[in-house]
C-alpha cells in the first residue's frame, strides 16, 4: 500500500532545525545522516545544524495536514 501523501524534504530550504519533527501530530520525521551528492551549500547548512537532515521515514502515517510546511 503506498502512502496517501508524499513527503518532500527540499534540503536546499531546510534549516534542519527539527521544527517539522516537533509540530508533526503522527510522528513522520526522523533526523538521519544527509544522503551522498549534495551541493556543497546544503552540506555547509547540514553541517552547521548538526550534521543530520530529516526524513520521512513515516510517511505513510502522513495525514497531510502541512504542520511541517508551516513550521
């Protein structure tokens, strides 16, 4: 079964600040280690944040709501 939305993370505008894990109700985000092939600005950012980027690794639990979008 696939998900009902599709979560997309633009690593280019993430701040990796977590605010998507903290206001999400249904608990999709995880912060992982940035996957191979980035430019070098997102790995500067990534970086700086700590090093690690969220992922979806929910996604099917994503009930569309945009909290992420919003924080």
């Amino acid at each position: 079964m696939s998900a009902a939305y599709s979560v997309r993370i633009d690593l280019n505008h993430c701040e990796n600040k977590q605010e998507c894990m903290e206001v999400c109700p249904t608990n999709v985000f995880d912060m992982v280690k940035p996957p191979a092939g980035l430019g070098l600005i997102s790995r500067l950012k990534i970086r700086v944040h700590g090093g690690l980027v969220a992922q979806a690794t929910r996604e099917p639990d994503c009930i569309g709501c945009m909290a992420c979008v919003s924080a």
